[in-house]
C-alpha cells in the first residue's frame, strides 16, 4: 500500500489524481490533502478519503473547516500556512508526496518533503524551473525519487528506462500550441477569454496562460533538462496539435522514442502512482486510424517571444531561471486582471531579467532572494509602465 499527501488536491492534477485514487484503493491510501483556500472542495474530499490531516492557506479558514471536523466527527487534523504543508509532507506514515501546488508557493514544501525522505511526484514545474539543480541535489543525497507528472516528461521518463541519459542525442518535447499557433491577428489584441480557451487540456488559469504563450513549453525544456541531466541546447520544442505523441527522445544510433496515448492526465498521474508497474486504466483507447495524421511544426520564437526567453534564462543559469520564473508569474497575474496586454508578459519578463545580477552562489537563500527581487522588479515595471486601467 502507498500512502501518499497531495498538496493541491482541489486543483486540476489533484482532483484527477484523486479519482485514480478512488479506482485503486487497494494500491493507493491517501493520508494528507492540502488546498489554497477551497474549503468546499477539500470538505467533500474528507468525506470521501477521510484523510489523517489536511491544511489550507489561511488559518481563518482552518478554524472554520476543524469545526465542521468536529460537529461532522471527522478526526482529521486541520493545519494551516507554510507549516501546515511541512506538517503533511513530514508525516512518518506517507510515502509520497503528490506536488501539485501552482507556482514558486510549492517550493518549500517540495524540499521538506524529500528531507524527509519522501518520494516525490512532481507537477509542480516551477520547483524545478527556479531551483532546479538544487533539488536534483537534495533528491540525491536524500535517496528519494522524484517522478514526473506533466504528460511530456512521463512521456520521456517512458522512453528512457533502460538506455543511458549520455547516449541521448536529444528529447523533443511535443506542444499542442495552445490556442494561438495558428492565429494570425495582432497578440496584443488577444483578450483574458480567448487566451483562457485551451484547445486541448482543461486546467488551471496560471498554467492556461503559460499554454497561450509559450511559457509552459519553455519551463518544461527547462524541465526535462534537469530531470533528464540533458544540457538545455538538447531540449528541443515542436508543435504537435493532435496532442498524441507526448515526447520523443532521440539516442546517437538515430534511434526515437515516443510515448502515445489519448491527451489524458489520468495516464501520466496513474503511472507515477503505480511505478514501475503498470496498471489497467480506463482510458480511452488509442485508434490511430480513427485520428488519421499526426502532424508537427516548428513553433515561432517571434510570435511567441517567452519561449526564446526561457531558453535564455536557462543558458544564463544560476539565479536566472528564479528570476524569470517570478517575473512570470506576476505579468501573468497582471495580465488575468486586465491590467496589462498579453504581449506585455514577455516584455515585463524580459526588462525583468536583463536587470538581473545573477548570483552564482546557489542555495535556497539566495534563490528565494531572487525569486523576491523579481516579484518587486516587475511589479515596479508594471506600475511605472503599464496602467492600460
Ligand atoms: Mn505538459
């Protein structure tokens, strides 16, 4: 049996990985869920999985959900803020932990848990964007695992379990394209609603937006560079629009793997549940003949500018990719606000990172400090530069 915490269980990857939990609970126990502030979300998920402990963001709401544990005769422990997450990914009982949270806000908890020596499925790719090598290290010293979740990596972690990651001449990481590939309009134009209508996956709005610029696709390239241990430059992106082919990698000998299936997050969550067993699924099954072409592109870097800036953050290294990653994170809520454009995203990035002074002294110290003079920078630039209110 594996007991397994996950932090964002009221979010897209949560709520689905819960529902693989349902169909396996001879496999999977679920011992610890945390939510930002859904109160009504993780009320039904007690009900269902009668959790050990759970936490939420503010404390106000925990005090109201620890009364409706008590006058419900639930005895789940209710915690709350940063604590509570170490509290839930430190239980001696679990075994692993679900990363699911959004953003640079589920760093700590990912570190806690592998020094507790836990397990790791990871969705949460910010972790790995801002402190990439950083946690490889801790995973290291700690023996723990740290398996993928997104689809692409799943995907390139399928693809290569036996060869060795020097023999990797390069990963193709697969994009649908997002709502725009095709559009030829002006993108300074494109409205929170249209970029919020993802063709493909259904998902939270932070990662929709990501999707519509590009973003995404960079911090996966950055992604797959430190999971895999392949220099960024092997990384390459290509549109995919059918969304089948979830990667590729390609060995010296010429040699390319790919995973397929039906775009279904479920597939990717179950195998990190189940690894390295393999367990029936009731997803939809793949009839290449029905779907007819597979078709793939190259992605335009100047129509999309975000995904040239993550490369580039990630050659730069160091405190570099933090940097980008926070700066992304505010023009993307400026952007869900309507306070600024949404080629405004790239441009407050990139003013963002051109003042940046990397340190090239690494720890989570130094990390979090960028991290925060980043959020300030950009804020400052929005303020100064941008008030299309
Ligand atoms: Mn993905």
């Amino acid at each position: 049996m594996k007991k397994i915490t996950i932090l964002g269980s009221s979010g897209s990857i949560g709520i689905q990985t819960l529902d693989i939990v349902s169909k396996m609970r001879d496999i999977v126990c679920v011992k610890g869920l945390a939510v930002g502030s859904n109160i009504e979300i993780l009320k039904s998920q007690i009900k269902k999985f009668k959790p050990e402990a759970v936490s939420l963001s503010n404390s106000v709401d925990a005090q109201k959900l620890k009364e409706w544990c008590i006058s419900n005769n639930f005895k789940t422990d209710v915690y709350s803020g940063d604590n509570g997450l170490e509290k839930l990914v430190t239980m001696p009982k679990i075994d692993m932990v679900i990363a699911a949270l959004v953003g640079a806000g589920g760093l700590k908890s990912t570190i806690a848990a592998i020094k507790a020596k836990k397990d790791i499925g990871i969705a949460n790719k910010e972790v790995l964007v801002m402190a990439g090598n950083y946690i490889m290290n801790l995973v290291s010293e700690n023996g723990v695992s740290i398996l993928p979740i997104d689809s692409e990596h799943s995907a390139i972690f399928q693809c290569c379990t036996d060869e060795k990651k020097s023999q990797i001449k390069r990963i193709i990481l697969t994009a649908s394209g997002g709502p725009f590939y095709r559009y030829n309009k002006d993108f300074s134009k494109i409205t929170v609603e249209q970029a919020l209508a993802h063709p493909t996956w259904k998902m939270g709005k932070k990662i929709t937006i990501d999707s519509a610029t590009l973003m995404n696709k960079g911090f996966e390239s950055i992604e797959a560079s430190i999971l895999f241990g392949v220099p960024i430059d092997k990384v390459e992106v290509i549109i995919h629009p059918q969304s089948i082919v979830h990667s590729m990698v390609e060995y010296i000998d010429g040699s390319v793997i790919a995973q397929l299936s039906n775009p279904d997050m479920r597939l990717p969550i179950q195998y990190t549940l189940t690894y390295p067993e393999r367990l029936r699924s009731n997803i939809k099954a793949l009839n290449l003949t029905e779907i007819g072409k597979l078709e793939f592109y190259k992605p335009d870097f100047n129509k999309f500018p975000c995904l040239k800036l993550a490369y580039l953050a990630a050659k730069k290294g160091y405190t570099m990719p933090a940097v980008m990653n926070a700066s992304n994170e505010i023009a993307v809520a400026a952007f869900l606000n309507k306070e600024i454009k949404f080629t405004d995203i790239a441009e407050i990035i990139n003013m963002t990172i051109k003042s940046h002074r990397i340190s090239e002294n690494i720890s989570l110290k130094t990390i979090l400090e960028a991290d925060s003079w980043a959020r300030q920078s950009a804020n400052k630039i929005i303020n100064n530069q941008y008030t299309n209110k």
